[in-house]
C-alpha cells in the first residue's frame, strides 16, 4: 500500500515467479507419491545424523552419554512425528488418503460381485435418465428458440406414396414451395431453406462452411433482427441479384474479428464475389435440420446465409425435392385447416402438371395419402404439417 | 529467564535461507544450532519443524541438497543455497522490513492517536 508505482511490475514479475516455484513444488509432490520406501530412508538417515551431532555436542559440553541422549530425544521431538509431517509435505496427503479409500472400495466391491452390479446398473440407469431429461429439457426450456410466436411456426413436408419406402415425408420441390406461397391463404408467410456447402476464401485460410440459401423473408418470419446491417429484401432473391451474404455472429467473430466494418465488405464464396449485409445476433440459433428435413443432413448451424433465388431447373416439378419449408400460420388458421388448404392448391397443381404427360414419373393411384393431421414436436414447439401430394 | 519460541513456518524459511547464505552449504543440524544461536537461543528448532520447511525450500528449488561428510566423519546431507534462493532472501527480507515497519506505525503510540 505504502509502494510506489515504480514497484508494481517488478511485483508481477515476482508474483509469476512465485506461481512458478508452486507449481514446481506440486509436480515434485506428485511425484513424491512413487518410492516411498527409498525415501524415507534417507529421512530416517538424515535425522539419525542429526541426532548424533546433537549427542556429539552435547558429550563435548560434558554431559553423559545417557543425559546426552535423552537431552537431544527431548528437544528435537519425536521421529516419528517428524516422518509424519515430512511424508504430508513431500506427497499430497489427500490424494494418498483418496487412492487408499479407492483400493478399499475395489476390495470390498470384488467381495460382493451381487452387491456391485446391483450397483452399477442402479446408477447407470440414473445417469442416462437424467442425461436424457436434461438433454430435453435444455433444447425445450433451458435453450428456446428465440422466435417471435413459434407456436405459429410450422415445417411442410411433402408426402409422395410412391417413394414412401425412402421415408414417409419428402423434403420440399421450390416448384411446388412456390405454388403453395401463390395460394393458400393460411399462412401470413412461408419461407424455402436449402442447406449447402461453401468455401470461403481470400481472407486467412480456405474454409469449408456450411450455409443456407433461404428466401429473403426468413428472418422477417422469424422475427430475427441482424445485429449489424440488415437482412435480405424481396429482390436479393432472385437469380442474379443473390450476391449477398449474412454471416452468423461465430463465424463474424472467428474469420473477421468481430470488425463491424464487415457490412459492405466482399468475400469470395466458391469463387464468386458476395456482398456481407447482415451479422446475426450472437443468441441466433437455427432449428436442428434434421428436424426440418426429413432425410437429414448435416446436423451443424448454417454459418452463412445467402438468398434462396431458386434457379429455372429448380422451378421444375420435375426437380429436386431438396429443400425445407417453414411457415409461419395466421393466428385464426388451425394446422388441420392449413393442411387442407395445402393440400387444395397441391391438388390443383397437380392436375395442372398432368397436362404435361412426362411428369408422370410415378404413376401411381392418385389417392391421397393424409398423415395424421399434425404432430406435435416438443423440440421446437412448432407442428410438423404434413402436405399430402400424389403423383 | 524467557520461554523458548517455536518459529513460524513463514519465518523460518527466510532464516534458513539466511543461513545458508551465511554459513554457505550446511546439514540440517547445522542449520538449526546457527538460528538457535543467532536467535540468542530464544528460538527453539527441532526436527519436526525443520525438515518439512527444508523439503519445501527444496521443492520450491530455493535450496539443493546432496549428501556429503561431516567434519567428524559423518554421513550427513548438505543443503546449499541457488540462485533462485539468493533472489528470495532479497524478496523475503523486502517483505519482512515492510511488514514490520507497517506493525511498527500501529504500535508506536504517537501514530496510533493521529
């Protein structure tokens, strides 16, 4: 208190040297722990030399041989006592107290093999119990996605019976995704996500990373703000205008420093120039994609998100089935009624599509196939909403 | 006449560094006979005391130890000082004057009534 500054850092410097010194102390206790027998010997060494210059002196100053003992035995304390105190500096006495109790158990549970297994299966049982309740309760309570009214949310699967046997539900035809966004009346919004790899290069190291093409409203549905910029606008999702990018707050933090004067920056994705608009927000978390398709695929969070804008191939009821629907239902609209409302507009359309014999890729009765009509998923408190369609 | 002092551990060190630096390498015996003197033999030191603090100075790597012979032809281990310790004693007796001039200023009356 009464230092001068000028002590301060000459203080770190011997703080660290003491913090060093510690730890050199502790490791030489660890290994304090092997070769008990040799060193105590030496000790036993050590303090019987130690008395005997005490006798030594002490006969030098005239005492008797008898009275110079028993003089020394009094002053110096007992041995015993000092090997005792020794051994607790040169180990670490809880850490033998603790292996010493660890061997007695074993001892015992070898005894009573009944016993142990009774045991063991109790305490198994309980810790994957409670693994697999915590596990539910930290997506559900603990870890909610941070949605504006995800009651409302609601995944759209298709149901195409012919393929049934690659799984009751099939990922999403942008096609098909278009359609139902034109006519049904249920939903206030409908979103298309589709999961794909990039590779960022020219700042740092080439990176592999995991984006999303999704369409411009998602964030908007959602109820997402970026921190940083802004999100997608209708336009950005077409073919073309799409060269723009939202980067998770991860990724922002660990490839551009957290620099805010990222917006308006390009990077390069697989070659190609992408604007960066938007930061999410660090607490942003997407749903499990597996939870949103059906056939899943890669389990981790998009890093990055670019806008959907579905190219001509992809408009093509003949294309891929590919991609995850995401809805947000209006507040008066049942999932039973959207369903029907769904399942009308894919019916139209698929009589439409009959006009054009080469998309009968299934032929298949055209009887439609409705799932119960919506499953609760706890995880995410949003339905699955099965869309029946035939082909 | 005054009743022996058992030393604090924390003391004893920077005495046993002390020591070391006074007498150069010395055997446990030795040591504690120079603080019992230059204590004016009011510290008493005996072996349950001493042994650990030099297993730790040792441990610390402020003393190195090696066996050796006595004067009177006894096996005896002989401690000596490193320079990590050289340094310590420094550090040790800093803090200790501190300390004590700061108990000083408690003590002294004329300080303790402004």
């Amino acid at each position: 208190m009464g230092a001068d500054h000028g002590d301060s850092r000459a203080f770190f410097v011997a703080r660290r040297g003491v913090v060093v010194r510690t730890l050199r102390a502790l490791l030489l206790r660890v290994s304090g722990l092997f070769a008990h027998e040799r060193r105590d010997r030496e000790l036993t060494d050590e303090l019987d030399t130690h008395l005997q210059m005490h006798i030594d002196d002490k006969l030098r100053s005239g005492m008797t041989a008898d009275q110079a003992r028993r003089d020394a035995l009094l002053k110096l304390g007992g041995v015993e006592l000092t090997m005792e105190r020794y051994r607790d500096r040169r180990g670490i006495p809880m850490f033998e107290a603790a292996m010493q109790d660890l061997r007695y158990a074993a001892r015992m549970m070898r005894k009573a093999p009944g016993f142990t297994s009774v045991a063991v299966l109790t305490l198994a049982l309980g810790i994957g119990a409670t693994t697999a309740i915590f596990s539910v309760v930290d997506t559900v309570v603990l870890q909610p996605l941070t949605y504006r009214d995800a009651k409302q949310l609601f995944v759209v699967h298709e149901v195409i019976p012919t393929l049934s046997h690659l799984g009751p539900y099939t990922p999403v035809n942008a096609l098909h995704f278009r359609e139902w966004r034109k006519a049904t009346r249920s939903f206030q919004q409908m979103s298309l996500l589709g999961i794909v790899n990039v590779n960022l290069t020219g700042t740092g190291e080439p990176e592999r990373l995991q984006a999303a093409r999704v369409s411009s409203n998602l964030f908007a549905m959602l109820g997402v703000q970026p921190q940083l910029g802004r999100a997608f606008i209708e336009e950005e999702d077409q073919p073309g205008r799409d060269r723009v990018v939202i980067l998770n707050d991860a990724l922002w933090r660990r490839r551009f420093a957290a620099d805010p004067q990222v917006i308006g920056r390009t990077i390069t994705l697989d070659g190609e120039a992408y604007e960066v608009i938007g930061v999410l927000l660090p607490g942003f978390r997407f749903q499990k994609l597996s939870h949103l398709y059906e056939i899943s695929v890669a389990d981790e969070q998009p890093q990055l998100w670019k806008p959907f804008a579905a190219n001509a191939q992809e408009l093509n009821p003949l294309g891929a089935f590919n991609f995850a629907c995401i809805g947000r239902l209006k507040a008066e609209v049942s999932p039973e009624q959207a369903l029907i409302d769904l399942n009308t507009v894919q019916f139209k359309q698929r009589s439409r599509d009959r006009c054009q014999p080469r998309l009968n890729f299934a032929p298949c009765s055209c009887r439609c196939k409705t799932r119960s009509p919506a499953v609760r998923d706890a995880a995410c408190s949003s339905y699955w909403a099965p869309c029946a369609s035939c082909y | 006449m005054a009743t022996k002092q058992d030393v604090w551990q924390g003391t004893l060190a920077l005495m046993i560094l002390k020591t070391l630096e006074t007498l150069g390498p010395q055997h446990g015996y030795g040591i504690a006979r120079r603080i019992e003197q230059t204590s004016g033999n009011l510290l008493l030191v005996n072996y349950g005391t001493l042994y650990p603090a030099l297993l730790k100075l040792e441990q610390e790597g402020y003393i190195a130890s090696a066996w050796g012979v006595s004067d009177n032809n006894r096996r005896a281990k002989y401690y000596r000082l490193t320079r990590a310790g050289k340094k310590q004693i420094e550090r040790g007796a800093k803090e200790w004057e501190q300390t004590t001039e700061i108990l000083a200023r408690f003590l002294s009356p004329g300080e303790a009534s402004s």
